[in-house]
C-alpha cells in the first residue's frame, strides 16, 4: 500500500465521518476502484469501519466514539435530543 494514499484517505475519514468511496476518490484523485483496494486494506488492519446502508458503504474510523460505544437500552427521544445518548 502507497502510504501516502492510505494515510491521506485514512485523515480524511476521521475528519468526515461515514465518508463514501466515491468522496474517497474524489479526494485522493485515484480511481474508485482503487480506494476499494486501499478500503479493504485499512479494514483488515482494523484501522475503519464500515456501516451498510441499503446500497451504500459508509466509512468511518475505529476509534470513532459513535461506533465503540455500544448500546444497552433504547433512548426515548428526548433524551436523544438532549444528547444523554
């Protein structure tokens, strides 16, 4: 792996999170396909995440707190919108 590439894409997930390939590609100015091999990489190293919504992959870093922290209970929605999550 080019680790310019893979850092610079790296940075720019944890700066957007539930960043698609397709911004990837924008971004790094490399093909879609080739963000897919840089995506399979960094999430065999555990570094991302991905969340599958329908059709679309989002992207996210693993360190991200909103994907390490884990659920218990269902949240009413005012607790929800007073950020008690």
């Amino acid at each position: 792996m080019l680790p310019e590439v893979s850092s610079k894409m790296l940075q720019y997930i944890k700066r957007n999170p539930d960043s698609t390939i397709e911004e990837l590609a924008d971004y790094s100015r490399v093909s879609k396909r080739v963000v897919g091999v840089y995506i399979r990489e960094l999430r065999e190293e555990g570094k991302i995440v991905v969340k599958k919504v329908k059709q679309k992959h989002y992207y996210s870093t693993s360190d991200c707190p909103i994907i390490k922290k884990k659920r218990t209970r269902k949240f009413t929605l005012e607790e929800v919108l007073a950020g008690e999550m």
